[in-house]
C-alpha cells in the first residue's frame, strides 16, 4: 500500500509573504513614518498567520447559540460565543483597526494603514471584520451627526483598549425592506420624553455588540407617520440597561446562514427600545448613507483579503502537489489560470487602495494633495466610486474563490481541508452592504446627480499623463482607448432615456471598474518605479478572465 499522503497548503507571515502590500507601503507611505508601520505588520502579519487564525477556527467550531430562558423559565436571550470569538474582539482593539482611521495619527495615510492591518485582519477574523466594519461606520456617525451626549460612546467605539471598546451593530434591514430601505415599519414613540422603538429588525450582525444605529419611523400623538424613506430617522440603541438586561429587546432567533457561521446575527424584537435620536428627523436614510463610503471600503478590502487568502493557499498548493509527473503550477493551463487569478486580484487591490487613498486625503484635507483634487472632487469621486469598487470586488471575489477550489480538486471540497468555509463565507460580499444591481443603480444615482463622469474622466486622463514608463505605454494606451469609448458610449445611453440606462447600470459598473483597477495599477507601477516587470507582465486590461 502507497505510504503517500499529500502535504496540504500552508500560510506563512502574511505580510512578509506578501510583495504586493509590501511594495505598496514601500511606494506610499512617508519615510518618516514608514519604519513603524512595517515594524508593525511584520509583527501583525506573524500573529494572523499563527494565533488569531486559532482564535478563528474556534469561533468556527463553535458557533454562537441563543439561550432563550433561564432554568426557571425566565426569558434572558443570551447569545453564548465561543472564547474564540471574545478572543478576536481583544486582538480588533490591541491592533487599533477602528482607532487608526480616527485618532488620524498618520494623517492622510491613517485610513490606508488602517485598511493595511484590516486587510491583513480579515481571513483570520472568522468575521469579527464584520462588526468592526459596523463600528467604524458608527464612528463615522457620530462623528459627523452625534451631540456632545455621545462623546464617551464615540471614544469607546475608537478606543484600543480591550476592556473600553465596544462594537457597534447597524439596524436597518426588516421583513419589509431590505435593499428598499423605505418600506422599514418599525415606529419611534416619544413617551415620557423619552425615544422608544418598536418593531422587528429582520438581520442584525453581531447582536453581541453593545450598541447599534437603528433607522425607525416617528410616530407623533395622533398616530401619523410619514411615508417612505423621507419619514426615517436615526437612533443610537444601547442594547443593555445598566443591570446587564437586555433593553426592552427580544432575540427571536439566531439566522442559520449559508456562511459567516462565528458571526451572531439575529431576528430581533424591539418592544420599547429605549433610543436617542440622532441628527434631524426625517434624515435618517441620508444620514446612514453618509457611513456607507465606510462600510462598502470594508466590505471591498476584506473581499481582496479574502481573495488573496484563496489564492495564495492555491499558489502554495500548486507548488507541492505532483500530476502527470510534475507539480501541477508546472501544468500550463494551471500557471495560465493562477496568472489570470493574480491578474485581477491586482486590479483589485490598487482599485481598492486608491479609494482608500481618496477617503484619507478626503477626512484629513490638505489643498495640495496627491490627489490634485480639491474636497468637493474627493467627495464626489467617493461617492461615484465606492458602490462601484464594492460590487466589483465582490464580484471578482467569489468568481475567483470558485474557479480556484478546483486547484484543490476534490480537497477542496472537504470541510477540514479549511477551503468550503472561504466558499461559502465569500458568497456573503456581493450580497450584504447592496447587492450588485442595488449598488449599480446606486452609481446611476451619483453619475445624475452630481454629474460626475467628467470629473472622472478628467482625473484618469490626470493621472494617465503621469505613466510615462516606456514598458507600461501599451498598457496605458488601452486605457485612453476605453476612456474615450466608455464616455461615448455613456451619452449614448443617457440619451436612450431611463430604462436604457437602469438596464446598463451593470455593464457600465463593471466597465468602470475594469478601468479605474487598471489605471490605478498603472499610477503604481509608475510611481514605485521599481520597473517591476514582473508585476506589469500580469498586466493586461483586456485579457482578464471572463466568467
Ligand atoms: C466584512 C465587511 C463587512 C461589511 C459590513 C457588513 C454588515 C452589514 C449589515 C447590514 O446592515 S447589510 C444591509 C445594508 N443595507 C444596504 O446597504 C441598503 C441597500 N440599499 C440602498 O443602498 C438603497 O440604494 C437605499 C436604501 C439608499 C435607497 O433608499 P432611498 O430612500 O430610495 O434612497 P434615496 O431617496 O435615493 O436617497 C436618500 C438620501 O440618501 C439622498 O439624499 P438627499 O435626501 O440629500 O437627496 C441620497 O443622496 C442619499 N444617499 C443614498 N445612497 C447614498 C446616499 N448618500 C451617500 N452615499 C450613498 N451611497
């Protein structure tokens, strides 16, 4: 009998590991504060690969469950974790991943950093990613519509030390509503001057936070409310009282999801919810779309960290398992899918940066910025981009994480072989935080709105001109190429009217994501010039892999 049993994939330092994010905090990051920060994920790219992926693989073995009554039949709804997942909650907040975008220690590069340690943090956070996604965007909240009454919150949700931070959840979503946010039922009463909500929060992640931000719908004394998203509001929700009871909240079930399985969320009922009002009445929806450029950012750096895991664990593999008398990378249609893979995983990631870089210099404005873009342009690139980037690397995400399992063969259809779970995980990334259509007629949305095309154009055609490296001008052509014949076609379809355009909304999405990844890419590449050539031989916008 064959004594042969296969090596399996194996991690190692993931930031040491990783010449893409090496190289890109080697080309961004100031000199002076560079040696710190590599200091930093070298130490933090050996603790993912090692300690918090156990803490991970625990809070997977043992998923959260809903303890509903106590032994004399009173109702307590405690949601029981595993130790692996307070473990993950200590490690968010010794790392500073939501402290960082705010204390702003770094300036305009906080949020990169910051996007750095969380883009590291993801694959090995069994989704503790997910509410510190929710925390920053409260943070974000807060600080942009929160009165002096929430200052000690603010500081929770920011700080680094484990026994003062606190995680936030977002509650919008309902039976009625869930991308539709205006059909949201649940009512706000003032009673005895005080908010109280009542109703049912259809998904809510992680229900073990100590907070939330909820939308609901006042009611004044005779009953009226206002219909549709104008009539929304935002409220800030401790979820216990001071005795440690849950407040005014019962925990209808834990949802048994198709992935995120360490991740609690849960069907909640509010049954007087004591709240605070936060902003102006009636802004709710508005207000709460301020903190998606957030949330949507985290969603888009841990799917490319979700990628990389999957293909780095493929690449690994490649390496080791032996077909038809070579290892399989040596196979050409193997090496030509992993380039391929590699290929659009780049796109993604300087996709990803570069929002990351445009939110930076946007929080913390300086008029003379690498940018060349004054706030008003961030803004309206962020606003235009961030649906955009969202849903492509979503997308990119789980087309990849399925094509690369099959590197596994049937390994990767093994649960204990560590690849089903990125399976099943990925697919939640193109759905939560608006799904693909949602997100494309959300990019309809600002193109009307703020007229935003030409500016677009106008800063890629800026920083087209800066690639003036004689091996990157084959490359950078294509690009001026699909520049000019995405605006034609664009105003061609504007004038084909509304349904012409909602029925593109897709096409023109994943058109412009091709083409901001690649220019991103292109600026890089430029500007390290390293010349790794190496690195712009992946470099193709047209020949990416079609599904
Ligand atoms: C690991 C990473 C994890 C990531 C986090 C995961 C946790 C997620 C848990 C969840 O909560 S998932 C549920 C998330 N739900 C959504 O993302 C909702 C998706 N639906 C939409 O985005 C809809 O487009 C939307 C609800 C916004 C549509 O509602 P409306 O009321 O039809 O929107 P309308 O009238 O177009 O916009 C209302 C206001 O918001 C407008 O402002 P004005 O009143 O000043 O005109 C819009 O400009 C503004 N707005 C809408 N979308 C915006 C926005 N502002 C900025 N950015 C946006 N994206």
């Amino acid at each position: 009998m064959s004594e042969f049993f296969q090596n399996g994939p194996s991690l190692k330092n993931q930031f040491e590991d990783d010449q893409l994010l090496k190289s890109y905090i080697e080309e961004k990051i100031p000199a002076d504060i560079k040696k710190e920060i590599i200091y930093d994920l070298q130490r933090f790219g050996e603790r993912v690969a090692g300690p918090v992926l156990a803490m991970a693989r625990s809070a997977e073995s043992n998923p959260p469950r809903l303890v509903q009554f106590d032994a004399w039949g009173k109702r307590i709804d405690t949601v029981v974790v595993d130790s692996g997942w307070t473990d993950l909650h200590k490690v968010s907040a010794e790392e500073n991943i939501v402290k960082l975008g705010y204390e702003r220690k770094y300036k305009q590069y906080s949020r990169m950093i910051q996007f750095a340690k969380l883009y590291l943090f993801h694959p090995s956070s069994a989704f503790y990613s997910c509410p510190l996604a929710m925390t920053d965007g409260a943070a974000k909240l807060i600080e942009l519509y929160g009165g002096p009454e929430l200052k000690k919150t603010f500081d929770h949700l920011t700080s680094g030390d484990p026994k003062e931070f606190w995680t936030s959840g977002q509650w919008m979503t309902e039976r009625s509503g869930g991308s539709d946010v205006s059909n949201t039922e649940t009512i706000a009463k003032k009673i005895n001057g005080e908010w109280q909500l009542f109703g049912t929060k259809w998904f809510t992640s992680a229900i073990t936070s100590e907070m939330a931000m909820a939308l609901a719908r006042i009611e004044d004394d005779q009953g009226n409310t206002v219909k549709g998203s104008r009539g929304l509001s935002l409220f800030y929700v401790e979820i216990k009282k001071a005795d440690g009871s849950l407040n005014n909240i019962e925990v209808l079930r834990l949802k048994d999801k198709l992935g995120t399985k360490a991740l609690p969320t849960a069907e909640l009922r509010l049954i007087g919810t004591k709240a605070k009002l936060v902003g102006n009445i009636g802004e709710g929806v508005k207000q709460i779309s301020s903190m998606f450029n957030v949330t949507r950012l985290y969603n888009s750096v841990t799917s490319i960290a979700a990628f990389r895991r999957i293909l780095v664990l493929a690449k690994d593999y490649s390496s080791k398992r032996r077909a038809f008398e070579k290892v399989i990378e040596d196979h050409p249609l193997t090496s030509s899918l992993l380039h391929s893979a590699d290929a659009d995983f780049h796109g993604c990631f300087h996709f990803t940066f570069l929002i990351a870089e445009i939110f930076g210099n946007e929080e913390v404005y300086a008029e003379k910025n690498n940018m060349d873009l004054n706030r008003e342009e961030l803004n309206k690139i962020l606003r235009m981009l961030t649906p955009v980037l969202k849903l492509y690397t979503a997308k990119r995400t789980v087309q990849w994480t399925s094509e690369l399992l099959e590197v596994f063969g049937g390994a990767g259809y093994i649960e204990d072989s560590g690849i089903p779970v990125l399976y099943r995980d990925n697919q939640v990334f193109s759905i939560w935080e608006g799904t693909t259509n949602v997100l494309s007629l959300d990019l309809l949305r600002a193109l009307k709105k703020d007229q935003s095309w030409p500016l677009l154009v106008s800063f890629l055609q800026k920083e087209l001109i800066k690639v003036n490296l004689d091996h990157l001008k084959v490359e950078k052509d294509k690009a001026l190429v699909e520049l000019n014949s995405m605006s034609a076609w664009i105003m061609t379809v504007y004038q084909q009217g509304d349904s012409a355009l909602e029925g593109s909304a897709r096409d023109m999405a994943f058109r412009i994501g091709d083409l901001v990844s690649h220019v991103a890419w292109l600026r890089s590449l430029q500007s390290n010039k390293a010349e790794d050539k190496q690195e712009s031989m992946l470099l193709s916008l047209f020949g990416r892999r079609r599904f």
